[in-house]
C-alpha cells in the first residue's frame, strides 16, 4: 500500500488524549497530528522519536495531519490502525496470502453477527464464505524475545467480541480468518499478551479451538508504501 501523498517528517513532542500527538516538523512548525491508534502505544510515544505524519487531504478537516510512522531503535513502526485493512486487501487480491487464495469476490466492512462489521468477506460459489479479520500489531516487549511481536497492548473488549463471533461462523458451517498483520519489520515471532488481557487471551485459546483460522504476517515499512512481507510463527 502506497502512501497516497508524500510524508513530511518530524519529532515527537507528546502523545495525549489517545488520539493526539504534538510534533515538531523538521522546518520548525509545530502541529497537533490525529494519532489514529486506541491501544496504549508500549514503547512507541518517547518524546523526541523521530516520526512521519501525512497531510489531510480534506481542507475542512480539523486536524490537518495524521500520524502514520515512529522510528524506535532504527525501526520503523506503522501506527495507524485504520491501514492494515488496506493493507491486507491488497495483499489478498494479489495472492500473498496463500491461505485464502481461490475466492473471486472480496468486500470491505459487511455487516455480520451482533452489530458487527467483518473486516474483509470473501466469496466464491465454489467454497464456503470466509470471514477475515484484521488486527494492527506493534507491540515488542524488552526483555522478551529479541524478535517476539504481540497482542493486544492494551485491554480490547472489543476484539474479544470479534473472536466470539468468528467462532459463531465457524459454527455456522463458513470459514473464519483472524489476521494478525504486525507493522514493524524486527520480529519473526507473534503471540498473545494475555498478561496485559487475560480475557482476550482466553478468547483466542477457545476461538482457535472452534476451528477459527489464526494467521500472522509482518510488513516491509518505508515513508513511501506498507506491505505485506513474509508470513510469522504464532507461539502460544
């Protein structure tokens, strides 16, 4: 996924309110960026990070930057939780991820299950529905696995909910996919932080068990473009 505009980059003032950031840009100007990310951002807020904004292409809109990119240990690390849709669509309909090849119809935000949206719905006459879901990963924990991505990083009720209702697909007699799409290109590894939500972490161990598909891909991440890279072993 290409950016669409070219990033202007900058440093890290603060990260507050969860969906704002102060930056300084490299002329001087300082800006308060849309930071389009919920969960706590471990390790990735610093003040003084180098980081990548792009501009808002509606005039009208209130915040006239959006934070995309954080560089910590000359890493760069995709923050914008509202991409790996993108992301993970463009993928699919270039067949890189195997898994789900064969379906000749792809669909954004279908409504499904208990006042729901599944990320992506594939479909084709020949194979059962399949219901894929898409996480955004950036968490990496010192002191952990040199090379170990994880998820959540913070308390997620709601991706909770999302395997409870892959597991009603499942049951239903259609695929269910869970994509965990990890923005950063220094691990190999994925697992769950239950320790950080026990609940998710138990959703997870019961949604697999019920036959939902678990699957997790990093991503090559420049100022220009995100894309899917190579395929990463889930550890539990």
């Amino acid at each position: 996924m290409k950016f669409s505009h070219p990033l202007i980059k900058g440093k890290l003032i603060k990260r507050y309110k969860r969906f704002l950031a102060d930056i300084e840009l490299e002329n001087g100007e300082v800006i308060t960026a849309h930071c389009a990310n919920p969960g706590s951002m471990m390790y990735l807020k610093d003040p003084g990070a180098e980081v990548w904004v792009s501009p808002a292409q509606n005039p009208n809109r209130k915040l006239k930057y959006t934070w995309e990119i954080v560089k910590i240990n000359e890493v760069l690390i995709g923050l914008n939780t509202s991409l790996p849709n993108k992301i993970v669509e463009e993928a699919v309909q270039k067949g890189l991820v195997a898994e789900v090849a064969g379906y000749n119809s792809l669909r954004r935000e279908v409504k499904y299950g208990k006042n729901s949206r599944i990320d992506i719905l594939l479909q084709n006459s020949d194979l059962p529905d399949c219901y894929l879901e898409v996480k955004s990963v950036t968490l990496k924990r010192p002191g952990k696995s040199n090379k170990l991505a994880e998820f959540p990083d913070s308390v997620t009720t709601r991706g909770t909910k999302h395997l409870q209702q892959l597991s009603d697909q499942v049951a239903n007699g259609n695929r269910a996919v869970m994509l965990y799409l990890v923005q950063r290109e220094d691990c190999d590894q994925f697992s769950i932080a239950g320790d950080i939500d026990s609940n998710y972490g138990e959703a997870f161990i019961a949604a697999r068990g019920s036959g939902v598909e678990m699957l997790c891909y990093g991503c090559s991440i420049s100022p220009e473009a995100i894309n899917i890279s190579r395929k990463l072993e889930i550890i539990i």
